[in-house]
C-alpha cells in the first residue's frame, strides 16, 4: 500500500502578486538591502495593524533584540517573559546579558498570566524590592493575551510593556479597553515575524512597529549597522545587520495582500475543527473569545488522557503514521537547560498545557480533504481506545 499523501503542520500560500514583484527585484537589481519595496512593506504593515510606524528586520528575533536594545535592557536587568513560548521570545533577553523572570501561564488563553505578574510587581513594589524596566508579554499560537491588568501596573510602576506578536499577525480585540486594537500596537513596542511556518512569510523576517517616532528612527538606525548618512561609512554606535532584502520585503507586500483572506481561513480551519472535536470526550479546542479574534496560528488540542483514552503522543503517533504532521506546543522554558535556572512565577499551569496540547495541520492552503483525514485520524483513535 502507498504511503499517504502528507499533511504538512504550517506552510506558506504564495499566492496573488507575489512572484511578480520578487521578479520585479531581479528586473530591477533592487535584490539587497536597499529598495522601494522595503519601505513600501514598512508602510503597508503599519497601516495594516493600525501603527504610525514599522521598522523590517532580518528575523523575529532580531525585532525582540532591538526593541529590547531600544529600551536600554542591559546586564543586571530581569525582564518577565511568558515561559510557554519559542525560546526566540527569551534569547534576545540573554544577549543583552539580562535575566528573563519566566511567568507561567493562564488556562483562559494559555498565555502569561498577566494577574500573576501585576500581583508580583505590586508585592515587589510594597516590598521596596527592585522593579523590572520592561516587560515582554507574548501572543501564543495566534491568541490574543489578556493585557488590561497587566498594562495597568506596568503604567502604575512606569514600566515599558514590549509584546511579542510573532505568532499572531491579525489577531485583534473587539470588547474591553482595547477593542479594535491588533496585537502588537497596545505596548510601546510590538514585535512580528514573517519565517516561513507563520500567516504570511517573507520566508524569514521580522517587524517592529510603534507610534513613537524617535524609537522608530532608532530602530532603523541599529538594524542598519547604525552607520550615519553621507558616502562615508562612519557609525556611532555598535549596531546590527539585521536588515530585510528588498527581495524579502517584495514576497512580504505580496504576501500581505493577501492577510486578510488568510485571517479569515484561519479562523474557517478553526470553526471545522471546533465543530467536529466539540463534544468529544477528553479533547478541548483551543481557547475562544468573547472580547478578542484569535488567528489560530496553529490549531492545538488539549487531550486529557484520563478521559480521551490516550494521550497526546499517541495522537502525534497516530497522525504520524497517516503521513501527517503534528508537534507538541512549546516546551516550557523554565524546564530547558538554557533556562532552567531562571527565576520563575508558577509553572504548573504550562506544564500542564505542554503535557496535554498537540498542534495540528494549519496551513492556509489546507484542503477540506486533508483536514477531514486530520479529524478521522483523531476521531478514529478517540473510538479505538474507549472500546
């Protein structure tokens, strides 16, 4: 018997205008660094999520760093940061030589647990303890976090809030103190990635965006080396060379097009799985919101093997041998040996999440087919191990 087609967990749709303006870049020779069409992805993007500004960098990650660089996070620092994330959230935090306070996370949304850090900070506070100066709170798997306590201390205590939005492009409340706002333009700084797994790719990449006109020139100036105008190369600083190509930033303005037809079959891929999953015994969908639109970056279960009849390996197994990818949500990094001995808020609640969340086929392009062949897959284990 042949080998079932597979399922990939999250690729790109490279669809619309895309191939054409990259080959406009070879047309042009416009294929480095310079080029209209990094301004123009700039300018898109920020009119896109509703911010005054957008500064491209190479990565993610790179947009953590200098954001993190932008707000003076320096060696002796300690910077919160959700532990269930992709260890790119935290990195950049290290190479600044500071401490990531590693915060647990909440059941309602499965991100940082933003009750349990404004109740730290005000006890740190009574205390006359030491206040951290940022906070860095990440957006998992396209799910908006709950924000308005935390953003409450943090103006309480003047200290700069930054999000990680790498995983949520699109995502947006619509009740509450932020409703019509997207994630990533509520802190002073906001931080997205385009790699090649996430809603729209430049096939790696990465954006900040902020209203603060001085930080935003800034933000260019470190990614750009921080070389100073004039034909000279002088600089004034150390900076970085975590610039985006213009061939990148011309898949990006292509790929952007196309945003909002990719939110809304995002969310179409969620409501099929929701519909067949909902019900099912010991299997819980992803968290959804009255007050906020997630992206569902990647659709993950919640399986609770005392109830389902199996758990969240088996399910990977099972998908695996269908020709179907799957991965476990974000290893909590407080169990890493890169950050094992970091100072922590909690844990339990992501480990727990970690333990019984499994991540299934996402992607933009998924056929109705491929998806149903997900959903037999479970539904056929669901059946089996509850004979």
């Amino acid at each position: 018997m042949s080998k079932p087609t597979r399922v990939p967990l999250s690729e790109p749709l490279l669809t619309g205008n895309a191939r054409g303006y990259v080959n406009e870049c070879f047309d042009t020779n416009f294929v480095s660094s310079v080029g209209p069409f990094v301004d123009r992805f700039e300018r898109e993007f920020a009119q896109y999520v509703g911010s005054r500004f957008a500064v491209a960098a190479s990565t993610g990650t790179a947009a953590i760093h200098i954001a993190l660089r932008l707000l003076g996070v320096k060696q002796g620092d300690e910077v919160p940061v959700s532990t269930l994330t992709f260890i790119a959230s935290a990195n950049p935090i290290a190479y600044e030589a500071a401490t990531p306070l590693l915060v647990d996370a909440e059941p309602r949304t499965w991100n940082f647990d933003s009750e349990l850090l404004a109740n730290e900070l005000e006890r740190r506070a009574r205390s006359g303890a030491r206040l951290p100066k940022v906070v860095e709170v990440v957006h998992i798997l396209g799910q908006p976090a709950e924000l308005e306590p935390l953003v409450e201390v943090c103006a309480r205590y003047d200290i700069t809030l930054i999000e990680d939005a790498a995983e949520a492009l699109g995502a947006r409340y619509v009740a509450g103190k932020f409703a019509g706002k997207h994630v990533g333009t509520i802190g002073r700084l906001g931080c997205f990635s385009f790699n090649g797994n996430k809603i729209i790719t430049t096939g790696g990449g990465g954006m900040i965006v902020t209203d603060d006109e001085a930080l935003a020139k800034r933000a260019k100036h470190l990614t750009t080396q921080a070389r100073l105008p004039g034909v000279e190369y002088l600089h004034d600083e150390v900076g970085y060379n975590y610039r985006l190509t213009n061939m990148a930033a011309a898949l990006g303005v292509g790929q952007l097009e196309q945003l909002p037809t990719f939110v809304k079959t995002k969310r179409r891929i969620a409501e099929t799985y929701d519909a067949a999953f909902d019900g099912m015994k010991g299997i819980s969908c992803p968290p959804r919101r009255s007050d906020a639109e997630a992206t569902y970056w990647l659709y993950s279960i919640r399986i609770d093997a005392g109830v389902a009849g199996f758990d969240r390996k088996q399910a990977l197994d099972a998908l695996r041998a269908q020709n179907i990818e799957s991965r476990p949500i974000w290893t909590p990094l407080h169990t890493t040996a890169v950050f094992k001995g970091a100072p922590a808020l909690g844990g339990s609640v992501a480990d727990k999440l970690f333990a019984e969340c499994l991540s299934i086929p996402s992607s933009v392009g998924l056929t109705e087919d491929d998806q149903h062949r997900v959903i037999d897959t479970i539904q056929k284990l669901h059946v089996l191990t509850r004979r």
